[in-house]
C-alpha cells in the first residue's frame, strides 16, 4: 500500500505542478512568484507612458498573484499535511484521496477564478492604453503618439536612409466658424475632418490631431515629390466636405505645409520646415499648399507634372494662355526642386541599386528664333517643348526647367538603353513638329545627353557627365542625341548597330 500510494502523490503532485503552470506560467519560470515578478515588472514596463489609473490596475493585478501564491501555499501545506497522516497513521486509502481530490478541486477554482479577475484587469489596463494615446474629440492618435512616431521615423532615416515625408493641415478661418455657429458644431467639423482623413490615408500612415484645428500626417517611405498627390489627394477630400448647418451648406477648405526629410535634420527643424510651409499656404490666401524643400518653397500644385497631349502641328491662335513660358514653368518642375529631387533619387539609387537615368536636352539656335521672329515666338516654342516632354515621359518621371533654352528629366528605374529610346522618341517628335506663328513655320531641333548611374565616373557626376554629352551633341551640328558612357561619348543613332563612339571627356 505504500508503494501505491507513494505512487499516486508523486503523480498528483505531478498534476497539481502542471495545474500551476499552466495557470501562471506564460513566459519562462517556475514559482508563482517568479512568475508574479516578472509580470509585473513587464506589464508596468509596458505601461510606463499611461497615467496614474493604470498603474492602479497594475497593483489589482498584483493583489491578485499575491492571492494566488498564497493559495498555492496553502494547498501545498494542506498535501504535506495529508502526506504526513499517511506516514503516522494507517488512514482508510479512500478518505485520503477524497481529501486530495478536494484540495485539488478548491486549488483549480481559485485558480479558475484569479484567471478570470486578471483577465478583467488586462482589458481595462488595454482600454486606457487605448485612450491614453488617442485624441477624445477626434478618436486620432494623439500628440503623444505623434512625438514617439516623428522619433521613430527620424531614427529609421537617420539609421537606414529611409524616408519620411511630414505633413500638415490647418482647416480654413475654423475660428470664424466657431464663433459664428458655436463651440458644438465646430467640434463636429473636427470629428468629420478627422474621419475623412483617416479614410483617405494609405496604410502605415499617421494621421494626429496636432492641436486646435490642425493635424498632421506622417508619410513613412515617402519622400517629399512622392507625397505631393497625397497631400493634393487629402485637400481635395476635405474641400469636397459640405457640411449643413442651419439649413446653410457650408465649404471647407484647408491650407497644407510639407516638409520631407533632409541629411542635415533635426527632428525640429523637420517639423518647423512643415510648420513654415503651412504658414505660407496661409499667407497666400489660404486653400492651398506649399512644400519646403530645405531652401526654397513650392506650391504643391505646381509641382506635380500633369501630362498633356502634344498637337502633331500647333497653330498660334491654339495658345490659351496670356504668357506661355509662365504656363510651362507653373507645369514644371524648378531648378532648385529638380536638383533636390535627384539628390533623393541617387541616394536611392546608392541605397536600394536601382537603376537611373538623367536627360538633358537643349533647344539648337534657342538664340536665332527670338532673333527672327520675336520673344513671344521665343516663350510659345519653349512652352510647346516643355509640355510635348511632360507627355511623352511616364508618371513618375521629373521633368525641369533646366535654364532658358534647356529642360532635364529624372527616369527612375530606367535603364541607359531604355532612356537611350525615350531620347530618340523625343528628338525625333520634336524635330516631327512644326510651330506655326504670324503664318511662318517654325522648325526646331534639339541636342540631347543622356546619362545614368550604373557608368560611373570618378572624376565627373552624374548631371556633369550628361551636360558634357549635350555639349558633344551640340558640336556635332545639333538634333543629335550622345550618350554618356563612363569616360566616353557613344554618338546615338536610330538605326540599330550605327551608334558610334566619338570621344572621351
């Protein structure tokens, strides 16, 4: 009989150990109070940024397994204590075991029950992290969250190179609608808004009530060109927003400031960058946006190439527009913001090997057509050009003034042989397509140089490299496209095989 029941203890103590473990013993560990400590000290880890009531719920929940080590205290004493009847006595082997199967029962449902009470507890400590980082009028994150986003962002650049895009968005004259219709309805306008934009955003955005009236939006991945959709997307969203009140449809309108991340960044000067951006949207009359590129300011609007379709022949009475050189700039991208964008293209291209391509062409005799027929003549071939380029390019190409009589494209994963034949395409249609003016033909030619990353120069950059083969091109009697190839010129030709070297830099 002692061996049976020497048998039956260590398999009850068995069962009773697992029982124990399985309750309290997510993670490594084998006491329950091990197990309490180190839950403890992890949850109010976890919890080290939520305010005074959840730090309340911590301590329920650890007087809770204070309770549960007490318990099992208790039960291991109540098994030692029949273990030594065994011993002393010759107790009936029935009443032994009912009395292990009783402790055993009251142990699990102490267990069962401190289970339950410490669920109960981690769905309220999950409800006030919850609301400790969300906004309560607008259910958005909140500026806490914002904080500890713009840090995440800054660090993954700063770290990896990976970028990030911040914007923001102040809703229009909210104050002069708060005191014209009160502080209720202005409130609803700040829930609406904050929905539409949540809606409108891409996944792994950021969308935070910045404060007043004003949110902020962080792009992750983004730079700042491939934000300005997104930032013309969510204006023209909330612009579409009319609200009713008092039987009056009201519209809003919203005024955007962006700023994309730059090498020599603070997490303040990115936002003050954005911040300065919004500030000059507003200057400007308000409804609009603006970018702030380090240096300079751009209206989002402008910024963004929106193809046009190219006429075979343009007649003088098909211009709309009172100045055309205004109208191609307002349509392409500046100097400045072209320089920028390829600056954050080679950086990628270096980070990530992706291909690039750089084109620069060069309007020939630019000079002899103001000289023969005037500076408007001069300022409609220059328009004509700039749009024919933004039409024959994809989307996400750049397209730039590049001077007065010159324009630069940036074609990301492009391959040198696959720009090589979007350059010819363009020579060629160029030179396919009279402008006429005063009822005279005017007929142009371009000199282009094409270049990409993959053949590096030591000695010569990139754009330096495509401007030297625009030079060669030119000295070939224009309406020629030259690549360049390392330290040499390849003369293009459109026939396939007639292409020809012509000489080193």
């Amino acid at each position: 009989m002692t061996s049976f029941l020497s048998d039956f203890l260590l398999l009850l103590a068995a069962t009773n150990a697992g029982l124990i473990a399985g309750y309290l013993i997510p993670r490594k560990g084998v006491s329950a109070t091990g197990v309490q400590d180190n839950w403890i000290q992890n949850a109010k880890a976890d919890v080290a940024t939520v305010a005074k009531p959840a730090s309340d719920f911590l301590s329920a929940v650890q007087r809770i397994t204070l309770d549960i080590a007490a318990n099992v205290g208790e039960h291991s004493k109540q098994v030692h204590a029949i273990s030594t009847d065994l011993q002393e006595s010759g107790c009936d082997v029935t009443t032994i075991i009912a009395r292990l199967i009783s402790a055993n029962d009251s142990m699990e449902k102490q267990l069962e029950d401190a289970e339950s009470r410490m669920k109960d507890q981690a769905a309220m400590i999950e409800v006030h992290v919850t609301e400790a980082r969300t906004d309560a009028l607008t259910k958005l994150a909140n500026r806490r969250v914002f904080d500890d986003e713009i840090q995440k962002h800054f660090q993954m650049f700063e770290s990896q190179g990976t970028p990030a895009t911040l914007l923001m968005l102040d809703i229009d004259y909210f104050k002069k609608l708060n005191d014209s219709y009160g502080h209720l309805t202005g409130d609803e306008v700040l829930r609406s808004t904050a929905g539409l934009l949540a809606k409108a955003v891409r996944n792994g955005d950021v969308v935070a009530r910045y404060g007043g009236e004003e949110f902020a939006v962080i792009l992750p991945q983004s730079t700042a060109l491939d934000a300005i959709p997104i930032a013309k997307q969510l204006r023209n969203v909330l612009s579409q927003f009319t609200p009713k009140i008092d039987n009056k449809t009201i519209h809003l309108s919203a005024s955007a400031g962006m700023a994309g991340l730059l090498p020599n960044d603070t997490i303040k000067s990115w936002i003050q960058r954005a911040d300065e951006a919004l500030y000059h949207a507003k200057s400007k009359g308000r409804d609009c946006g603006y970018w702030h590129d380090g240096q300079l300011l751009h209206r989002i609007d402008s910024a963004v190439n929106a193809p046009v379709a190219a006429c075979e022949v343009i007649e003088e009475g098909e211009r709309v527009q009172e100045n055309p050189a205004t109208e191609a700039e307002r349509e392409l991208m500046s100097l400045s913001t072209f320089n920028h964008c390829l600056a954050m293209s080679l950086a990628e291209n270096q980070r990530d090997g992706k291909n690039l391509s750089v084109i620069i062409l060069r309007i020939d005799e630019f000079e002899k057509i103001t000289q023969l027929y005037g500076l408007e003549a001069n300022r409609m071939v220059y328009q004509i050009i700039g749009k024919m380029l933004l039409s024959r390019v994809g989307s996400k190409s750049h397209v730039a003034c590049y001077g007065n009589d010159s324009f630069a494209i940036i074609l990301p994963n492009t391959r040198m042989d696959e720009a090589v034949v979007t350059g010819l395409k363009i020579r060629n249609a160029i030179t396919a397509t009279p402008i006429k003016f005063t009822g005279k033909t005017i007929e142009t030619t371009v000199s282009m140089g094409v270049g990409d990353e993959h053949y590096r120069s030591p000695k010569r950059s990139l754009i330096d490299r495509v401007k030297d083969a625009v030079a060669a091109a030119s000295k070939l009697g224009g309406n020629q496209v030259v690549a360049s190839k390392g330290e040499g010129f390849v003369q293009v030709s459109n026939s396939p095989g007639q292409s020809r070297k012509i000489g080193t830099v």
